[in-house]
C-alpha cells in the first residue's frame, strides 16, 4: 500500500494465490485496512480491482 496516510491511500496488484483461495486471506487483509488507526483520517481510499468488486 502506497500512502501519506493523510489523504489517500492506494492499493492495487493484490492477487490470492489460486491454492489459498477461498480461505479468508483477502477479506483479513480488507478488515486489517479498515481498522488500521493510521488510515482513519484518510479522505479517500482507493483500491484498482479488475475482479473481486462484491468483496471491496
């Protein structure tokens, strides 16, 4: 993740390996996001997906 923790954190290129999906990993990593103290303050968080978009 790309960010000045002030006003916009980015996130892209994120791939679960085909052999660890389905356990959880990508929704883990979207909880950890949410919650990090950090990027609380931050306006806008921007996530570039070609798939996935239910889970985002």
């Amino acid at each position: 993740m790309v960010t000045d923790y002030v006003i916009l954190p980015y996130i892209m290129d994120v791939f679960i390996l085909t052999e660890h999906r389905g356990k959880g990993y990508a929704k883990q990593l979207m909880k950890a996001i949410n919650e990090e103290p950090r990027l609380k303050r931050c306006k806008v968080l921007m996530f570039k997906i070609i798939d996935a978009h239910n889970l985002y």
